[in-house]
C-alpha cells in the first residue's frame, strides 16, 4: 500500500536519509538491505480454565497475501514450544493454513513468522481447536 | 466436538503481563506489524534510500551522520555531518527529496545533495540539533552551543535574502546566541539555555527561556525577555530537555516536569502550573505532536498529554520493553501519520543506536509494536508532508530552464528581452529580472509573464547605463536554472528615446481630425505633436501633449493638419524616430 506522508528517519551511521513506510519489500540496513519479516506472538488462550484440561489439535491460521506465503507456525501449550511447521506457496488471496497436533494442557498460544517477505501480508485471525476433557474456571 | 477459539481480532502488545490469565486478541511481541482495517494485522512496509548527504571536500564523500531532517517552508531542510572534514552542513532539499536547492534556488535532482553551506566547523562530533521555523526563516541550535566553560557553537538562521537562501547568526540587539534549542510559538521564537553575556558560567543558564518580539521579530539582547522554566533558577535539575508545540499549548520539558505555556503572545503567556512535577522529557528529540496531542519519552517510558490535563502514562502495557531500553535522552519520537502511529525509535541491548521502534497506535491507543528492528541507527526522524498543487498533475519544478537570449530594442529607458521557453506549460510563469552590471547591484524584477510567453519589454532604466538581465521559470514555487547573466543578455543604454506606435488619424471631415496613437513605455517622456500638409511639405509644431495623452484633436486649415507628425521627447536626450499618419482628407 502507497503512503501519501512518509516519515524520513536520518542515519547516525551514514550521510543516508531513508523513508520509512515505503511500499518496498525490502529495508535498508547497515550493510545493505534485508527483508522486514512479520513475527507475532500471542498471549495464552486458558479454553477451559487455568486449572483445566483439553486437548489441543489444530491451530488455524487465516491470512491474505498478493504473491504467496512462506511461513513457519509454532505451537505453544502450556507455554512450551511444540515442533514448528512451515508452510509454502504461491497462492494469492485469502488462505487458510492448518498446523495439526495433539497436545494436553490448559492454555494454547502460537506464534507466526514470516520467513520470507514475497509480497504483502495481512494476519486476519488465529484459532484454536480443542477438545474440552475438563474445565476448571 | 472440536471446540473453536480465535485469538484475534488483534488489541495490540502487552509485553508483560499475568501468563495465568486469559489474554485472547493481546500480543506478546508484534515485530515488522501494523494495525490495519478492523484490527487485521498487516506487515509493515520497507524501507528506501530517498538521498544521501554529501559533504564539501574536494572530492564530496558521504556525511558521516544525518542531525536533522523536517519540514521548512515548501522544502526539506536536513542537517549532516562529517568526521572527515569536522563540519555540520545544511541542505536545502526537494519535498520528495528527489533532488537539491542551491543558495541560488536552483534545483538539481539527483540521489546526491550537495550542501548549500556550512553551519560550524571543528565540529568533531556529530551534533543534536534543534530546528524551528519562523515567518520563512529557520533557526538552527547545537544541543552543546556552550556550557559553563566556554561558548562553541552559535545559533544560525537560514533565509531567503531577495533570492538567494542565506545563512547567519543569530544576535540580539548585536551579541551572538547559543542556544541550547529553539523552538517557535505564536509567532515568537523561543530559545533556551543561554542567557547573553561574555562570561560562560554566568551566560550557561540550562534553565532559562528567552523569547523573541512578536511576529518572528528580534530576540531581546539586553532586556527582560525571559523566564526561568521549572522551580530553580542555575539548576541543571530544571534544564530545558525538550519544547514541543502541540494544539495551541507549548510545552515545556525539563527531566522530571512538565511545563504547559500557554496564552496569546508573550504578554499573556502564563507558565506557572506544570501540569507533571515528577516526570519530564528525556531528551532535546524525545518528543511530537500527533493531531494536537504530546506524545514523548518519560523518565518512566512513554507519555501524552492533551492540553493541560494530567500526563497519561503509556508505559504499563510495554514494562519489558521500558526496562530495557539504554540512554532515554537519546530517543526520538515521530508521528507516521499513514498508519497513525507514534514512533519511539530507541535502543537496547548491545545496540549502539536507536535501531528499535516501539510503535503506538493513536487511533486504536494501542502498542502495535515494541521491538521492531528498523534497519539502521537513527539520529533524527520527522514527518514530511508533500507540496499539492491544486491541479491533478501534481507539484514538479519546470520541465527546463529559458534558452537562446536576445537583448533587442535597445532605447534610452526600456529594452526588449526575449528568450526559448523551457516549459510552456499552463503552470508556468517566468520572471524577467534586471541589475547594473557595475557592482553587481541586487536584482530588480522587471516583470513577470504568463505561460508560453517569451518576450518582455520593460522600461526605468537610466541612459547610457550598462545593464544585464536574466530569466527563470517557476512551477508550483520551484524554479528552474536562470538564463543569464551572460553576454547575450548584457547591454548598454541609448540616449534615445523610444517612439510611440500604431498613429492613425480619425474621425476626419473638413475642419478636425483625432490623432491617436500608443505612447511608448518609457517614462519621463513629452509627447511632441507636429503637422504639415499631405503630400508633407513643411512640419509644424502643432502641441505638447501632457504625460499619458494618446489623442489629440488636429484643425485642418488650407490642407495642413492633413499630415501628423508624433514623436518623444527627454531633455538632454535625442528625439524618437518620429511616427506619421497622413491620409487625404475624405
């Protein structure tokens, strides 16, 4: 998306003067340039209580791209990092990416990263699947 | 049954908060994020070289650091250093900082500036830098202008002088400034951190405001133009960190208050209630005004402030982030106004400049981000808002600058101009400037013509003087290279006068006739009116006509008057070539 204001942001390391929010899809560093890569991480869900138990399934991940995706998914239950998936393709769109597991615990949260920048990207939602074994409040 | 629960829609970071309670739609962390729509999250847009600061070595290399970039009038005024030449150097750039300004207004697009002069010199250390415009004047102050052992660097304006863009020091009533920082409100300039004097330990005054006559008129040198901000007078306690100008309020930021100026000028300012005893500005760039409210950098972490109410305290949804931050007097604030975000650039870790950005949105008064890596160290950082003509084409500078000069029609107190239009396009006019070749004298304008016109006759020269003249565009404020002076358009006045045109004679029966005709434009000038017999036998001085007549009524007696003659006049000098009209009587 195209800016009509831009902030200039001036360099303590160089003569260079450098526009933030340009509609690129690289950054300028240091050295030369990188690709400015989405990375979120959310708080816990607690679905069926701090002291309950569900089983954890599916985490759903729905996002929109205009020239493909590359990104990785990690599970969180209870806090601790479950094996991340990645998931590549050129799809444009709205798209809908499912990392499947089956985990016990009472919270759920999850983190997604892009791991290369193709285009742009819009996160819509996250969700989580579960099966509610025991719900404490 | 599989059971579903969304994590969004997204509220923005909280990077510290109880992990034993439910938090659907806050974040962790968000890097590279912005708020987009219904609280969609999009990826943040890149970044890009837009120009690069050059310094005045015999072989320009790049500055080492870039101080200030911002808004001035319908430019960008930027700010670089260089360690390899020891000076800080201003330039004067396009509003898309697609290219530069001479002192001279001319504009070169280019991915190079080169600067339009020099602020300081032996300046080994890149500077912080404050900048306040003023009624199309820029006043421009060294963080470090002096303390309380010597005095370093002077406070510099930046104005356009007829048409050149021309540095100076600051003085009052004649003694020099430095200025710890400027600002401008209500048409006064502001500068703090120096009170005038010899003597620094006495002229370092860290705490005292001084302010300048109303509408942008001079600071007070001698008087009592001032007043101490915060509690103590000679207290590096109470030093004057920050002043930001949001809504009609100016406020004043020492470390630990905060100080609302407000009223109608300076005979009504009134300062005395700080709106925050305990926390202040961090630092002389730690501060910015978004759609009339203060966002800035608190001993605590982030802040605003609408008007004169109590601070709102911003640092509770980012504790992590705050307690990690290194050198807060360093941060600089910025509002993106694209993505109505307020911009902390700050540092933290093993960073050894202000590479972070923690992001607040001000729409959804959320933190989008607390961590993103921006790329590169940044000294400064500002908003900047395109130049908008009112047609759809947008604002550009003239295609080319006037070619191929003809000086013609040379006469005792006019000459004609003529030259190649460079752009002919209907948002162009062209300025037609003279001066005295002896001196040079300043540039007088001689006129200003419409699009696609390339000529121009202008008078109030003096005889027998040597003159030049010269010819620019200008598009939508910019202007393009000027065509002369060069030889082509250097030339000598005449002493003779310019004759009058286009002489008819009418309503003609057998005793009257009106002889009309277009006085030149010279001024100064008698109009002479002679007749004669048609064929012409004799001339005849027939009248004087007053200044401005351009008809006169002619009797026609036994067939003279049939003939007219009209010719200018000047003492000391020769008549024009004279005009005749002297049709047979009907």
């Amino acid at each position: 998306m195209s800016a009509s204001q831009f902030v200039y942001a001036g360099a303590a390391d160089s003569g260079r003067i450098i526009r933030l929010g340009a509609p690129v899809l690289t950054q300028i560093t240091s050295a030369g340039s990188t690709a400015p890569l989405f990375d979120i991480r959310t708080w816990e869900h607690f679905p069926v209580g701090p002291g309950g138990v569900a089983i954890f399934r599916v985490f759903t991940v729905r996002f929109w791209s205009d020239a493909g995706y590359n990104l990785r998914v990690t599970p969180y239950i209870d806090g601790v990092a479950l094996s991340t998936q990645d998931f590549s393709a050129s799809t444009t769109g709205e798209v809908a990416i499912k990392a499947y597991i089956a985990q016990r615990g009472a919270s759920a949260s999850c983190r997604v990263q892009q791991l290369t920048r193709l285009g742009n990207f819009e996160l819509i939602d996250i969700q989580v699947g579960y099966f509610p074994l025991r719900a404490i409040p | 049954m599989l059971t579903v629960r969304s994590f969004g829609p997204f509220l923005g970071v909280q990077d510290g908060r109880n992990t034993a309670l439910d938090a659907a739609g806050i974040l962790r962390h968000a890097r590279q994020a912005v708020l987009s729509g219904f609280n969609r999250l999009r990826a943040r847009n890149g970044t890009e070289v837009a120009i690069t600061l050059m310094d005045d070595a015999g072989t320009p290399a790049a500055c080492t650091s870039v101080c200030y970039v911002g808004q001035f009038t319908d430019y960008v005024l930027a700010i670089g250093h260089s360690t390899a030449t020891d000076k800080a150097y201003v330039y004067l750039l396009a509003p898309d900082l697609s290219g530069w300004y001479s002192a001279a207004g001319a504009l070169t697009t280019a991915a190079t500036a080169t600067p339009l002069g020099v602020l300081w010199t032996s300046i080994p250390e890149a500077p912080v830098v404050t900048v306040a415009e003023l009624l199309g004047t820029a006043y421009i102050a060294h963080n470090a202008a002096c303390d309380a052992a010597a005095f370093y660097y002077e406070t510099r304006t930046l104005e356009l002088v007829a048409t050149t863009w021309t540095l100076a020091n600051l003085t009052g009533d004649g003694n020099p400034c430095y200025f710890l920082g400027v600002a401008a409100f209500q048409g006064h300039l502001l500068g703090w951190g120096f009170d005038f004097g010899t003597v620094a330990a006495t002229s370092y005054r860290p705490e005292l405001l001084r302010f300048g006559a109303p509408d942008g008129g001079a600071i007070d040198g001698t008087g009592s133009a001032s007043f101490t901000v915060g509690h103590r007078v000679r207290s590096a306690r109470e030093r004057i960190n920050n002043i930001t100008v949001a809504a009609d309020v100016a406020y004043m930021g020492t470390p630990f208050s905060l100080w609302p100026l407000i009223g109608y000028g300076r005979d009504s300012w009134d300062k005395s209630q700080p709106v925050d005893d305990s926390f202040g500005i961090t630092g002389p760039l730690a501060a910015c005004s978004a759609n009339g409210v203060l966002y800035y950098w608190s001993s605590r972490g982030p802040a605003r402030c609408v008007q004169r109410n109590k601070p709102d305290p911003l640092w509770d949804a980012i504790p992590e982030t705050v307690a990690a931050i290194i050198d807060p007097q360093k941060v600089v604030v910025a509002f993106d106004a694209d993505v109505d975000q307020v911009l902390f650039f700050h540092r933290a870790g093993a960073l050894t400049g202000n590479q972070l950005i923690c992001a607040y949105d001000i729409r959804r008064e959320k933190f989008v981000t607390a961590d993103t890596d921006i790329g590169i160290p940044v000294a400064c950082a500002q908003l900047v808002s395109p130049v908008l003509a009112a047609s759809s084409s947008g604002a550009t500078p003239p295609a080319g600058p006037p070619t191929n000069a003809v000086t013609s029609e040379i006469f005792q107190g006019s000459v004609k101009a003529a030259w190649t239009n460079g752009d002919t396009s209907i948002q162009v006019t062209t300025i037609v400037e003279y001066r005295l070749q002896a001196g040079p004298g300043a540039w007088v304008q001689a006129g200003i013509v419409g699009p696609g016109v390339s000529e121009l006759t202008f008078d109030g020269l003096s005889p027998s003087t040597a003159y030049e003249w010269r010819v620019y565009h200008r598009r939508f404020g910019f202007d393009s290279a000027a065509l002369g002076p060069s030889a082509p358009t250097q030339f000598t006045t005449t002493t003779t006068c310019r004759a009058p045109s286009g002489l008819s004679l009418t309503s003609v029966d057998a005793t009257r006739a009106t002889a009309e005709w277009t006085n030149s434009i010279e001024s100064g000038v008698s109009t002479r009116i002679e007749v004669s017999t048609f064929p012409v036998t004799t001339w005849s001085d027939y009248a004087v006509a007053g200044p401005g007549v351009s008809s006169y009524s002619i009797n026609i007696y036994s067939g003279v008057g049939e003939s007219v003659r009209i010719t200018h006049t000047k003492s000391g000098l020769t008549a024009s070539s004279a005009l005749t009209a002297g049709p047979p009587l009907l």
